[in-house]
C-alpha cells in the first residue's frame, strides 16, 4: 500500500506541466508588434508618395543656394504642371506689360493694341513649345539619352524662371531711367543663363562627359525658338499696319 501511495503522488506533480506549457502563450505576444510594424512602414512610404508634388517649395529655397542642382533635381515628369505654369505666367506677364499701352489711345487703337498684344503673348507660348519640341526630336538625333516629353516641359519651364524677374527688371529700368541696352543685356543673359541650364543637366545625365551633344542639342534647339516667333511676328505686325 505505501507503493501505491508512491505511484499515485506523481500524478498531483503533473498538473504543473500546464502552467510551464501557458509559457509560450506569453512569448507569442511579442509578434504582434512586430506585425504592426510592417503596416506602419507601407503607411509611411505611401504618406511620402503624395508629398512629391509639394517639392515645388523646397525648389525655391534650393534654387538660391544652388540654381543648377535645384533645376536639375526638379527636371522630372511630376513637375511637368509647374514648369508649364512658370511659361505661361511668363507669356501673360508680357501680354500685361505690352498692354499699358494700349491706354494711350481710345477706340479702335486700344482693341487692335489689345489684340495685337494678344498675339504676342501666344507667340511666346509657340516660342517655348519650339524649343521644348526641338529637345525632344533631337535628342536622339544626338545619340543623347531620351528625356520624356514631361521632364523637357519642367526643365524649360524651371530653366527659364529667371527670365521673369529679368523682364520685369528691365520693364522697371526701362520705365524709370530710360535705358534700353539694359534692358536688352538683363533678357540675353536669362536667356544665357536659362540655356547654361538645360546643357548641364543634359550633360549630367548623358555619356558624354565632354558635353560637346549636349552643347549642340542645346544650341540646335535654342536656334529653332527665333526662327518661328520672328515668323509670326512679322505677320501680326503686318496684320497690325493694313
């Protein structure tokens, strides 16, 4: 009798195995934060995805530093809106200062410098989309590597923010000293500096390392912009003096 007393006292030992076995259950809650933790990565890479179009204002802060870094940076297929913005802003601009003059007479010379003016500013649209055309179709005569049709429109449009300010300094100059040579040295320079622009962001991105395709891509599409606008301007001031 006392071995069977000794053969049933493990039994009342063997009720700790299930407090041992609830162990594992403690140690999976650990995996669930670590689950969370995936969700939280993806929301913090789509909440990034719709801060691409709110860069705009770090281009403008990164463009005083560093001019040439910043349009290269921004010359992509997202910014495409607002280097069309920055072309037509540009066109409308002129449109308002050639339209002061239009108060200087009454009747029919306020309607036709009016209209005339009208055309210019269309004139210059017809200007930029030549040039942004002419980058597109000569890249790949060039050998250059091919830049989408949006990233040529945001890397004109980023290129030529100074010409903004230099026109309406030299409208300024202009108006106040009467001094035209200034006001046509400040245009060409923007220019200038507009096409400095679009040849090293070309070149950053192409094999040559000489830059001698980007330079002539640059200069071949440069030369088409005059070649249409003096066209259509020579019309409009034809149309203008019947």
């Amino acid at each position: 009798t006392k071995q069977t007393v000794q053969e049933s006292a493990p039994p009342t030992s063997e009720p700790v195995s299930p407090v041992i076995a609830a162990a594992p259950v403690i140690s999976a809650a650990p995996v669930q934060p670590a689950a969370s933790a995936a969700p939280s990565g993806t929301g913090s890479a789509q909440s990034k995805a719709p801060g691409q179009s709110g860069k705009i204002g770090g281009f403008f802060k990164a463009y005083f530093k560093n001019p040439i870094e910043a349009v290269s940076d921004h010359a992509k297929d997202e910014f495409w809106l607002w280097g069309l913005i920055i072309l037509g802003v540009y066109a409308f601009l002129m449109f308002l200062m050639g339209f002061r003059g239009a108060f200087a007479g009454g009747g029919v010379y306020f309607l036709r410098h009016t209209l005339l003016w009208f055309v210019f500013m269309l004139i210059d649209l017809i200007k930029f989309a030549t040039l942004i055309f002419a980058l597109f179709l000569f890249q790949g005569l060039f050998k250059l590597k091919k830049k989408s049709l949006k990233s040529i429109v945001a890397l004109s449009g980023l290129s030529f923010l100074p010409l903004i300010a230099a026109d309406l300094l030299s409208t300024l100059f202009s108006s106040v000293f009467l001094v035209n040579n200034l006001v046509t040295g400040l245009v060409t320079a923007a220019y200038v500096f507009s096409a400095i622009l679009i040849f090293l962001d070309y070149k950053k991105d192409s094999d040559d390392k000489s830059g001698l395709k980007s330079l002539l891509l640059t200069s071949c599409a440069f030369a088409c912009m005059p070649i249409l606008s003096s066209f259509f301007s020579g019309i409009a001031w034809w149309v203008y003096y019947l």
